[in-house]
C-alpha cells in the first residue's frame, strides 16, 4: 500500500480505538481487533459521507496525538458490534476452557458484561443474531456437525454484520454474500489454526470428523483437503467485491482481499502462525 493508504487504514483503526473508549469505555479499547477494522473499511468504502478526521491522545502511546477517523455512525456500529461480539466469545471461551485457562477470561467477564449491557440495548438486532449464532453453533458441535452445517453459524452471523453496516445502500446483496463467505473463510481458518490443539484436547473440530483424522497423524494429506474449500471462499469473497460501488478506500480493501487473506491461509496450511492483516 502507498503511505496515505497506510495512514487511512491507521486513522480507521486508531478512530474506532477512540470510539469504543468515548462510547463504551476505557477498558472497550482493549477488545479491538483487525476483523473490527474491516468492518469500518468495508462500511465507509459504500457510503457518500465522510466525518472527517481528528487528532486524538493515545493512551498506548504515552498519550501522544494520533490521526484519527472521527466518530460517525460507521465506528459507532462496528464499535457495538464488536463488544456485543467479545461477549458472547469470552462466554464461549469460558464454556470450552479448563482449569487455569479459565482464569484470564472469567477475570475480564465483570467489565465486559456492563459495556456489553450498554452495546446490547443500543443494537438489539445484533444481540438477538448473535445468541441464536451461539446457540446455533453449540448445536452443531455437540452434534458433531459436518463441515458446511459446523461453518454456517459463522458465516450467517458475518454476513448479518455486513448487511448491517450497509444501512439499506445500493450493494446489500453483494454485500451480504460477501460477508457470508467471509465468515465461512474465517471459520475454516480459526478451525485449520486449533486442528493440532483439538486433536491433542479432544475439542470439536469439523475437519477432524470429516477427513477421519486421528492424534498423531500427519497434517499435511488433511491440509491439502481443507485448502480447496477456502480457496472456493476467497474466489466468491473476491466475485462480490467486484460487484461492489466503491466509493472510497478501494485500494486497501483490495489489499486485504487479493493479498492479505492469501497470505494468512498460505501460512496456516503450512502449519505457521498468520501475521495480522
């Protein structure tokens, strides 16, 4: 990406940083992730509007001033989303942990639960889509599940995201599909990343099931499976972006898109760890 591309994709994050601290509170900040970002990207790149951009303190930085995209409905709704999201993820966490892995989630749970209270009664809609997301994937995987029903949940719930960030605009069809294959492709991907530590723990994980995988195999014949269903998403993530009316921030979106996921599934089907998008 050229510098202003990388300062735009830095004002996003470091702006929905800002608004989870201004709108939820300080301790919101530290749920932020890449996956929120998108989400601010993808929303801005379909609207008319643009709220400008402001200098704020960083307080990871020593409080130094930071270029930030200012609070508009964009990061309120990605900023909402992501609260209400982390959750229902710690709830997850702490239902699938044991012993002292536990710890660190039920200690977070007491300052998250008021800012998801809040989060919750300002987006009802996505609260009620991500209890019967939970619900419905705590189905599939006590019902050992096969690959499409276990990645579903997944997919419907970021597809409702993504639909949602578009506010009724031109590009809700391509956006909804985008955003489903989107949730697929992360699904395969969380599930490829844990396939050694479900293995070893005994946790659901549709690959395990489907390709009869067994502890102390090789990984490399399973992989070598797994690789075509992703590749299958990132091609429709890929045709639904291209159906898009961009407006802004094309190029950064292309970026993620054509290299960025690319290069997180290389590394996992080589059984590395992904560097951040």
């Amino acid at each position: 990406m050229k510098v202003r591309e990388i300062d735009l994709y830095r004002a996003a994050y470091c702006g929905l940083c800002h608004t989870l601290g201004k709108r939820c509170s300080f301790f919101a900040r530290l749920l932020l992730n890449y996956d929120d970002t998108f989400l601010v990207l993808l929303s801005l790149s379909v609207s008319d509007g643009c709220e400008g951009f402001g200098r704020y303190a960083c307080p990871v930085r020593f409080f130094t001033k930071r270029t930030c995209c200012r609070t508009g409905e964009d990061m309120e709704y990605a900023a909402d989303s992501s609260v209400i999201l982390a959750y229902h993820k710690l709830r997850d966490d702490i239902h699938d942990s044991h012993g002292l892995k536990k710890i660190p989630t039920v200690l977070a749970m007491p300052f998250v639960t008021p800012i998801f209270k809040k989060a919750a009664k300002r987006r009802p809609e996505i609260t009620s889509a991500a209890e019967r997301f939970i619900s419905d994937q705590n189905k599939a995987e006590f019902s050992f599940a096969g690959i499409d029903a276990a990645a579903d949940p997944t997919a419907r719930m970021t597809a409702k995201l993504v639909l949602g960030a578009a506010r009724g605009r031109a590009n809700e069809k391509a956006l909804e599909r985008m955003g489903y294959f989107l949730g697929r492709w992360v699904y395969f991907a969380d599930a490829l990343d844990d396939l050694e530590r479900d293995l070893e723990s005994g946790n659901f994980n549709p690959f395990v099931k489907a390709f009869g995988i067994c502890k102390g195999d090789k990984l490399d014949a399973s992989r070598d499976r797994i690789k075509p269903l992703m590749n299958q998403c990132l091609f429709e993530i890929a045709a639904a972006f291209e159906l898009l009316k961009i407006k802004k921030c094309r190029t950064i979106l292309t970026n993620i898109i054509y290299l960025g996921l690319p290069d997180v599934q290389r590394r996992l089907l080589r059984g590395e760890k992904p560097k951040p998008i």
